[in-house]
C-alpha cells in the first residue's frame, strides 16, 4: 500500500528561466519534509501513468507567442484523455516565465486542469522577464532571488499541503 504521497512537477524550458523557477519549487517541496515525494520531469518525458501516480502536480512552462510551450502542451495532449476522471480533486499550482504578461499561458493551463476537474491551490505565479526582441527572447534567462523565493515558497506550500491531507 502507497503512503508517501507525490508531487509530480512537469515542466518546458527552452532559456532556463523556468528550469530555475522549478529547481526554487523543487527546495521548497524538500524544505517541507513533509515526507512528500517530488518527481521532476520534463514534458517531453512525462506520460500518463506519472500524471495517474501523483497526488497533487505543478505545471511549469514558459510563455511562447502568448501561449503555453509546445511541449507542455503537446505533453497535455499526450496524457489528457488517460487522466480524464481519475484525476478529479486533485490539488495543481501553475508556474509561468514569462516574457510579456504570461497570463494566457497560465489561463490555458487553467482550462485544461479545469477538464481534469483538478483544484487549484494557489494562483498562477508567473514570473515576467520583460524579453521583448528576438536577442532577449532567446537570451538564456536568470530569475530574480526575489521571484524564485516565491517559487520556492510556492513548492514547500504545495509539498506541506499533500502531506498534511490539506488538499
């Protein structure tokens, strides 16, 4: 019988800026010691037996032509209709590096946790880099001290929630 419960943590990241946000989210689930386990993967690698094992996920993805990554999304496609209805309840928080606004991103993110029926447990923390020519959109990313103690603050949260049964 399971009794660690599981984080699984799916995210893109094509400058780095969202791999620090999820490493931060990764010290803070750690931080809790709250006996929760953490599965990191990345979307291209993530199936739909990871998104049915975990208790609680945290989706990470940076924010490309105003939308979510591709390979987040094709990661969403990949897996919805496997998780679909046997995921219900189930606790999500969304992390977005963003270079304009991210809030489409995060909104799409929504929708789609929305038709898994999961809960969302705090709002999106998106992070805004303010990349706005083709140098700085490609340009490898350092997020703030200040943004990545939100995020980690948001993984310890997410981490102490599931092992408390808060969510």
């Amino acid at each position: 019988m399971r009794t660690a419960k599981t984080l699984l943590i799916v995210y893109h990241s094509h400058t780095g800026g969202t791999r620090q946000m999820v490493d931060a989210a990764c010290v803070g689930a750690a931080a809790a010691d709250s006996g929760v386990v953490v599965r990191l993967l990345a979307a291209p690698h993530a199936q739909a037996a990871d998104v049915l094992a975990a208790d609680g996920y945290l989706f990470a993805t940076p924010e490309n032509l105003a939308a979510v990554s591709g390979l987040l999304k094709d990661f969403f496609d990949r897996t919805y209709y496997s998780a679909l209805d046997h995921i219900n309840g189930r606790p999500y928080a969304t992390l977005v590096c963003a270079g304009s606004d991210g809030t489409n991103a995060a909104r799409q993110i929504a929708r789609i946790a929305t038709g898994w029926r999961l809960k969302a447990v705090a709002d999106p923390l998106i992070v805004c880099t303010h990349a706005q020519t083709p140098e700085a959109i490609l340009t490898p990313k350092q997020i703030e001290p200040d943004d990545l103690e939100r995020c980690r603050a948001l993984g310890e949260a997410m981490a102490a929630g599931l092992g408390m049964g808060v969510f």
